[in-house]
C-alpha cells in the first residue's frame, strides 16, 4: 500500500470546517485530513474531530441519540447558533427524581437527585434526536457539565396515550462548579430563555407557572453576587496556588543549598 504522502508532497495550511479540520492540497482536487493525502481506492476517508478541552467524549456505536434539554437548550434559536439541528420536532418530556436549580457557577440551571417520594420534581423538559456529533459539539458549549444517561418520559398524546419511557443524554454539572447555596435565584435574562423555550415546546401550564414564580435577579448592568461563584474550583485554586509557591521557594532554597 502506498504512503499518503505519495498522493501530495505539498499541502496548504489548514481549513477550518464545521467540526473538522482540513488540510487543503495543493495538487490534488481534494481537502485531505491531517493525515496528508487521500486514501487509496476503496477505504474510508479519516477525519480527525476538532473541539474545546473539556467536550464529552461520546461512544460513536450509535449514529442518534436522544437529549433532553431542560434549560437554555430548550429554545430552536440557541440549537441553531450552535450549529445543532434537530432531525424532529422536540418533545415535551419529565425527568422524575430530579429538581431544577440554578446553582451551576454564574446561576445557570442544572438538575439534583432528590428521594422519592419528597415530593419535589419532575423537571419538564424538551427531547431532542440530535446526532452523536451534533452532541458532542454542543458539550464545547457547556462548561462545567458532563453527559449522562437518564430515563425520561414524554408527555402523553392527544388521545391521552401514555409514551414509552426513553433513554436520553442530558448535561449535569460537575461538583467543583456547584455552589456552595443550592438556592440561589435565577437570573432574569436567563430565566427568560427557560420561559421562552418552555412555550416554544408548549410545555405543561403547571411547569410554566412554577418557572413564573421561581425567585429571579436582575443582573442587567451588574455583575452577579459573590455567591453566585462560590464554588468548590474557586475555593481550592488559592490553595492550590499558595502551595505552588511554597513548593517553588523549598525548590530554589535547596539549589541555593547545594554545593
């Protein structure tokens, strides 16, 4: 088999597509992955993903997959400035066990277990069928949070028919980004989103009435309270820092030391 680099020995710097990265080569018709080149006859071309540190690294065994979206991501406006663009038209979904919360770092909405039977929850939500790569495209937007699987419910139909519960991919915060008060209000501008996609999904009235009357802050011109960034990750990076330094000085002391 020939090396790819026998089909280009030139290749222009990179282009950047949607997802992807692309070297452009300069004598053949064709972009090329980083690799250099095309494949010979008959195989499959190699594409290398291209994201933001941190994005949810997705099993690719299955070319779709169910999101629930419970927040920003209920809106069509915010899905399509991410480039993600639902096969089907969302629907209204419940998440038993679980209330909405906003104490993601900055108040953003994030979902807690609670025990059955307290009488909290269901969370309502959007169920989207977005494409792996769609997905792990939306996660460069969602920092702080990881995937997981959970077991939703869409509403019932018209006629009252009860759906199948489905396997859905939602985000949930990562604990060093909780803060330390799980009861901070929304704030405004954002729970306005919630709304808005809320009615774009027609969601339930009772869940519309409960986002309605959730406390909220208005941060127009402001920069939100302390609290709002009280985590654990902002807590420990002085500490962290402190005993770097401390480490460096012991360091420089020693080879000050030695003969």
């Amino acid at each position: 088999m020939r090396s790819p680099l026998q089909h280009c020995q030139r290749r222009a710097p990179p282009v950047a597509t949607t997802g992807w990265s692309y070297y452009r080569c300069e004598t053949c018709p064709k972009r090329t992955p980083p690799a250099c080149g095309r494949p010979e006859p008959g195989e499959p071309a190699q594409r290398r993903p291209r994201g933001r540190a941190g994005a949810e690294e997705l099993s690719t065994d299955r070319a779709w997959r169910w999101h629930f979206a419970y927040g920003a991501n209920m809106c069509r406006s915010v899905l399509v400035r991410r480039s993600v663009r639902p096969r089907e038209t969302g629907r209204a979904a419940t998440l038993a066990e679980h209330e909405l919360r906003f104490c993601h770092r900055g108040g953003f909405a994030t979902v807690l277990r609670v025990a059955r039977g307290d009488g909290a929850g269901p969370v309502h939500g959007v169920l989207y069928r977005v494409t792996t790569e769609e997905l792990r495209r939306l996660s460069t937007y969602e920092s702080g949070y990881h995937l997981e699987e959970r077991t939703v419910t869409p509403y019932s139909d018209e006629g009252g028919v009860a759906a199948s519960p489905v396997r859905a991919a939602l985000y949930v915060s990562n604990w060093e980004v909780l803060c330390a008060d799980k009861d901070l209000p929304a704030p405004a501008a954002y729970k306005a989103k919630l709304l808005q996609g809320a009615a774009e999904h027609g969601l339930s009235a009772e869940w519309v009435a409960h986002l309605e009357g959730l406390p909220s802050i208005d941060t127009s011109g402001a920069r939100l309270p302390r609290a709002y960034f009280d985590t654990p990750s902002n807590l420990l990076a002085p500490l962290v820092l402190a005993a770097a330094a401390a480490g460096a000085a012991a360091l420089l002391m020693a080879l000050a030391a030695a003969p």
